[in-house]
C-alpha cells in the first residue's frame, strides 16, 4: 500500500480514475465538459466588487464575464442533458423554492430593478444544478473539480502577489492580501483556500491521492491563508477538519494517526507560539473592536430594530447587495432576514438540516466525511459572511456535499435468462432433432433396391 501511495496509485481494490487532487480522467459516465460547467459556475461566484487590481477593471466588464460564464454554464449544462435526467433533491428543492420568497419580494421594487436581475440569475443557477444532478453519485469527481478550480483561482491571487506586492497587500485592507489580477477580498482567499485545503486533507486520508501531489495544493494555499489574516476560514478549517475526520476515526488508521498528531501539533504550538498566533488573531485589533466583530455588531443592531411591515416580515425586501445602510451585513442569516424574510430563514435552515441529517444517517465514508467538512464550514462561515440566499461559493459548497451524500444510482437489471424445460435422457431420445440439423437422405436407384 506504502508502495502504491510513493507511486502516486491508489490502493489495490480502489478506485483507479485519478492519484492527483483536481487531475486526471473522470469516473466512467462522466463527460469531461461537467467539470466545465462547475468551472463557470465557480467564476460566476466570483464576484466584481473587491480589491483595485493593478490593471484597472470596469466593473461592467467582470460582470459581463461573470454572468457570461453562467449563461454558459446553463447552456453547456442543457446540451449535455438534452432530455432533462435529474436525480431527485432535497437540497435543489429547498433552492428552488427559496426562490418563491425571492421573487415576491423583489417584485415589490424595494431594491430596485437589480433585485428581478439577482432572481433571474439565481434561477439559472439553480437551474444548472438541477441539470448536473445526473451525475451526482456520492463519488470524488465533482471534489476534484472544485479543488482544480479554486486552486487556479488561487493561482492568479499568489501571481498577482508577485507582480505587485504593494497591490496584492494595501493598507486600505491592513495589509492582508487580496487580488491583485482579479477583485477579490481578503475573506474570498481565505475561504477558497480553506476549502480546498479541507477537501485535500481528507483526500490524502482516504487514499485518493498522493502526499506529493497534495502537499502541492496544501503548502501554498496555507501560506495565502495566512496572508489574508482571515479568522473565520481559519476556524472553519481547523472545526470542520475535526468534525470529518472524527467521523473516520472509527474505521480508518489514517484518520487516527492523523488525528493524534494534529493534536500533538496543536498543543505544541498554542503553547510555545501563543503570542506570535494571538497577534496574528487580533490583526492589530483592539479588544473592543473585537468583541464588537469589527463593527458588525452595530450594522446588525441597526437591521434588527428596522420597522418592518408583516410582508417585509415574511418576504423580505428583495434581493441586493447583502448590504444595510450603506454598510455590508456580513451575516448570512441576517442577510436572508432582510431579503427573503422569515421564509428564507426557514429554507436555508432547512438546508442545513436536511444535508446534517442524511450525512449522520450515511455510514462513514470518504464522501460522507467532505460533506460533513463542507457542511459545518458554511455553517461557521454564516455567521460573518453572507451569501446562503444567493448565488455564491457557499451554495456551490453545500450543493458539492449534495452531489457526496447522493446514493449512486442502481445499476440497470440484468434480463432474465430463457425459461427452458429440464432435458432428460428419454426426451432427448424422443425428440425430434431441428430442422437444420437433419441430414439428406441420399437417394437409392430402384435397381441397388432390388
């Protein structure tokens, strides 16, 4: 198995379709152009607001790219599935009514005619989902494609860094890192790398890549991480990590080497760097600022005491920028409250439900434990972030433990072999033998008769 693993194979008797996090051929089944389609729907996530990028960028032209890739998502998605195969589920489902509450309240043009465009784009996001559930069967494929995604997303970040290290790191931001080719903050860096580096983790333990080839993916996306300075994908690394693999401790020597050691490594280093790793938390913070998580306490007191008509109350205000007054709420729960009302609430608690209960119910497997990491990570990162009622990373997070904790689909049957009637020596005897296997019967003069 050692062998095997320096090799960069997998073990004998398991899945042979890739060594390499992000590389390699797809499971049988599986058209190539799906990992194109979870591409575009990742550069659709992306985002336009951010950071100054050292080529200046109109923000109409990343949202021409970024809604572009979506079309296109939706259309590669379509002529891949022609005759419209899903598979059922639960968590589509709860997306799809989400945008009931959605559309009445933007109809309402509280948010302007932005809010009917953020719906329709949400619909053709959900609808590639419902599209791409044909081929969600609880195997890695759709793993891999996430990881190669954000890694290159990764990639342009850390090019950017060299290019401009006084644009990759202003002070507008504290000199944490952020995107210097492309508009991305600080926490988006953060939590693209924290994700894949969950998922490589927990692919290193389950045999489905080699160390090389993770510690490829692993060793850089920690470095941006720590640039970022970016606390809630930390904690929602290290809790989700501890929560997948405590679901494999019990039937994996892996996990449980793994596990002993990352605690040995924990403890070693809360006690001889304490100060260098609770100067990195504070980012040069106060302890009141703190507390008060830079300010986003006050924008969620001002939301919560907003008048509210019972409409308002149980629909929202439409969909727009997760923002309240001019200031981000960087809450998902509240930033549902304020667009989709209670009903939203409801559904994407809903979610977190659903994809909880089938992930404890599955037995423990590499698939379930991805899920369980990508759930409690989008459940930690509701807290300070937004972006559960709309199209974003989080739901191509959670939609990617969707397609884990799907059963594969059953193999078609096999046809029933010919009823035939038991062959004994006296009918064998009594039959008659089938018309092509008779012989000519030669003919005979009348004279050789005689």
């Amino acid at each position: 198995m050692d062998q095997d693993l320096r090799r960069g194979g997998p073990p004998a008797g398991q899945d042979t379709a890739d060594t390499r996090p992000g590389a390699g051929p797809l499971p049988a089944g599986t058209p190539r152009t799906v990992g194109i389609v979870w591409g575009l729907l990742i550069l659709n996530t992306l985002g336009s607001a951010g950071a100054k990028t050292v080529i200046p960028l109109p923000r109409s032209l990343i949202q021409l790219v970024t809604m572009g890739a979506l079309v296109a998502a939706f259309t590669l998605a379509l002529a891949l599935n022609l005759r419209l195969r899903i598979r059922p589920s639960a968590f589509v489902l709860l997306l799809t009514l989400l945008l009931v509450p959605s559309l009445i309240s933007s109809l309402q043009l509280e948010s302007g005619l932005g809010a009917l465009f953020r719906c329709a784009r949400l619909a053709l996001f959900i609808g590639t989902l419902w599209l791409l559930t044909r081929w969600w069967d609880g195997g890695p494929a759709f793993v891999r494609h996430h990881i190669r995604m954000y890694f290159a997303v990764l990639g342009s970040v850390a090019a950017g860094a060299v290019v401009s290290p006084g644009a990759a790191m202003p002070e507008l931001y504290g000199g944490r890192l952020v995107g210097a080719l492309w508009p991305l903050t600080p926490p988006q860096i953060g939590q693209y790398a924290a994700v894949i580096i969950g998922l490589t983790v927990l692919l290193v333990l389950g045999r489905r890549t080699d160390r090389t080839s993770a510690a490829v993916v692993i060793v850089p996306s920690l470095v941006l991480l720590a640039l970022t300075h970016t606390r809630t994908a930390t904690l929602g690394l290290l809790i989700g990590l501890v929560l997948a693999i405590g679901s494999l401790v019990l039937t994996s020597a892996a996990a449980r080497r793994f596990f002993t050691w990352a605690v040995l490594i924990a403890v070693v280093a809360a006690v001889g760097f304490a100060s260098a790793l609770r100067t990195w938390f504070l980012r040069g913070q106060s302890q009141e600022n703190l507390t008060s998580l830079t300010g986003r306490a006050k924008v969620w007191d001002a939301l919560l005491a907003a008048p509210r008509s019972t409409g308002e109350e149980l629909f929202g205000m439409g969909l727009g920028d997760k923002s309240f007054g001019g200031l981000p709420i960087d809450n998902s729960w509240l930033a549902v409250y304020q667009e989709q009302g209670w009903i939203g609430v409801t559904l994407v608690a809903a979610v977190f439900v659903v994809l909880g209960g089938v992930a404890l119910l599955r037995p423990p497997s590499l698939a379930r434990a991805c899920a369980i990491f990508l759930i409690s990570y989008c459940a930690i990162a509701s807290y300070t972030e937004a972006g559960l009622g709309d199209a974003s990373p989080y739901l191509l997070h959670l939609a990617l433990a969707a397609s884990l904790l799907t059963a594969p689909a059953p193999a078609p049957p096999l046809p029933a072999p010919v009823a035939t009637a038991p062959t004994t020596a006296f009918t064998t005897v009594l039959a008659k033998p089938p018309a092509t296997s008779r012989t000519p019967r030669r003919r005979v003069p009348r004279w050789a008769r005689d």
